[in-house]
C-alpha cells in the first residue's frame, strides 16, 4: 500500500480531523481521495457544514468533484482565494528592506510610529470598507471580517513571517488575523497588542477585572474632578462627562444581548467608529501559540484593571512579554510618548529576529528574516 502523506500545515491538519470524524476512518493523508475512502454525499454534506462553521466559508457539495483531496481542498480555503474582499492595504512606508510591519485598523496613529521607526522599516496599514464595518452583523463577524484582511495581507505579501500589530479594538482583529494565518501554515513572527483587552477572560478574571477597573475610574474622574473646580474649567468637564455618558450608555446597553444591539443600530445615532467596539464584547478569542507583545499605558491602567496582560495570558501559548508605556489611553500616540512606543516596538522586531522558528506553507519553504 502506498504511505499516507501526513498533513503539513495547521490548515491540512483541521480538514484530516474533520475528514476523520465524519468518515470513521484513520489515518487519512492529504491526498487520499475522498471517494476512494468511501466517502457519500451525506458525509460531504457534514464535512461542508463543519469546515463553514470553523473557517467562516460556505461550499457547495459539487466542490469535492474537482477538489477530492484534503490537499486540493485546502488550497480552495486559502485566503488568496476570496473574491469578495472588503478590506484593503493603505501604504504608511513602503521603503525599506525590512519585513513589512502590517497594522491593523486606525492607520494613521501608526503612521507617527512609523516616523521614529526609520526610513528602512515598510509599514502598511490593513483597513476595512466603510461599508464592511457598517454592516457588522451576524455571528463572529470579527472572524469573518479578519479573513478579508487576511486576504489583503497576502496579497501584499504572499509568504510569512507576517509581523502584525493591533491598537485598542482593532487588537481583537490582529490576534484574529494572526490566529487565521497560522491555521494557514504561516508563520506569524511577532503580534504586538497595543491597550487591548480580551473581551471573554474567565469569569473570575472579568469580574476582579471589572471591579478594579471600576473603583479606577472613579478615583480618577474624583480627583479630576477636584482639580477643575479650583481651576474653574468646571463647564467644560461637565460637557466631556456628558458626551462619555451618553457613549458609555449605548455600549452597556448593546451588551445586553446580540438582538438588543441591532436595535440599536435600526434606531440610528451610532457612530460607526462604534461598531468594532460593540461587536468586540461579543468576540471570544481562540488560543494563539506566536510570538506576542503586550503594551499598556502607564498613566491610565483602568483598561487594563490592574493585569498587565490584559486578560490575554490564559490564551497566549507561545512566547509572550508585556511593556510599559507613558501617557494615557489616547495620548501613548503623541509626543514624546509615541517615542517611547516605537522604541519598544524597535526592540520586539530586532528580538523576534534572533529567534529562529520554522516556517511551514503549503509550498514548505522556509523564510528567514533579518532586521
């Protein structure tokens, strides 16, 4: 009998379990065919609805006529084969022959990281369609709209190491994007999440969370408080209070439930700068096994409620490390602390580097990355 060819990426290995479970059958290489291993077109059936459930891909049943193997099957779900594409890649600094920086969302912000991290680091920006975040709507559609930036990742570069990078919400579509290229046999180098929380911890670890973060901001706004009665800007912190209520009121109430929150949305009123943030309370991150940094402002630790991870560290497997940042929530982009960020960023590249992790794609070539 011939030898099974075992699967080579993480991608091959979840359609051989897949194929396993439903055919009843084991072991199963990637280019068994499945009509050979007796498989009908109930079974397909099944196979089709799991791998829809898991890689957020629908087929139709005739698709196993002209792609039999797990290995031609798997060639169909890679990203480069999506047509529907609602996210695109913005230059930031495409000079440079460094490995390309991609940065997830809100490209701008990065683009003043991008000025102190020199003319020889390439940084792009992956942005979503206005359209795409608009109508973010339907279960895990953080997963389903990663895969559109997927898609443009590859684009731009057809091969990893991929080095990505995520700030606030759009942290959530980093750690997505870089967990949907290593299911693709890539390699991702490094993740940096910049002032992201994982929105699904433990229920022991949101609920210690929540409280610290609460008791937080109450002494903060307290003590702001005091500070702009004695300097008689008392109106105007009145006002940034009442703009904050009315943010805070909607997104408490989005929270009640997934149906609650479309209603939200059909009454009007709702910033789409809103949107990631309303779907990221209902995101449950998967396990990430790459390389990830960590960073958190100094000055105002009430999103973080006191865990330098985040509430990441229970999912993270690989690698990590958590720095430091001065200033505030929005001000870690701003001189001089954007400085200090792009400093620490610098850092995570050049350390990244110096550790040698072997690199599977479904052409089982090996990169190699110098900074």
């Amino acid at each position: 009998m011939p030898e099974t060819t075992p699967p080579r990426t993480n991608l091959e290995k979840e359609l051989v379990r897949i194929w396993e479970q439903v055919l009843q059958h084991a072991p199963i290489g990637v280019r068994d065919d499945y009509f050979e291993l007796g498989g009908t077109s109930v079974q397909a059936a099944r196979i089709f609805a799991q791998i829809d459930e898991l890689f957020h891909k629908r087929l139709p049943l005739s698709v196993i006529l002209g792609a039999p193997t797990v290995e031609q099957l798997a060639a169909l779900l890679l990203p480069d084969g999506a047509r529907d594409r609602k996210a695109y890649v913005v230059p930031i600094q495409s000079e440079g022959e460094k490995p390309i920086l991609f940065c997830i969302g809100v490209g701008m912000v990065w683009r003043r990281v991008s000025e102190h991290l020199g003319a020889d680091q390439p940084i792009y920006g992956i942005e979503l369609e206005p359209e795409a975040v608009e109508r973010m709507k339907g279960p895990n559609p953080i997963e389903r709209l990663a895969r559109h930036m997927v898609s443009a990742v590859c684009k731009q570069q057809p091969r990893g190491p991929y080095y990505l990078c995520g700030y606030c919400q759009y942290g959530l579509f980093a750690y997505e994007v870089a967990r949907q290229l290593m299911m693709y046999g890539n390699e991702v180098a490094l993740l940096a999440l910049v002032e992201t929380r994982n929105p699904s911890p433990r229920l022991s670890v949101r609920l210690v969370s929540a409280m610290k973060r609460s008791t937080m901001r109450l002494a903060f706004q307290a003590d702001q408080f005091y500070r702009l009665i004695r300097s008689g800007e008392i109106s105007q912190y009145l006002r940034a209070r009442r703009r904050q209520l009315k943010r805070f009121v909607l997104r408490m109430s989005s929270n009640v439930s997934f149906r609650f929150q479309l209603r939200v949305r059909q009454l009007g009123g709702v910033d789409p700068q809103e949107f990631p943030y309303l779907e990221s309370s209902f995101s449950k991150p998967k396990p990430l096994s790459c390389h990830t940094a960590i960073f958190r402002c100094e000055d105002w630790p009430i999103l973080s409620g006191g865990d330098p991870y985040f509430g990441w560290r229970e999912l993270l497997t690989g690698r990590s490390e958590t720095h430091e940042l001065p200033g505030s929530h929005e001000k870690i982009f701003l001189e001089p602390n954007v400085r200090v960020l792009a400093a620490k960023l610098r850092t995570c590249l050049k350390s990244t580097s110096q550790v040698e992790t072997p690199v599977y794609d479904l052409t089982v070539n090996k990169a190699q990355t110098q900074f």
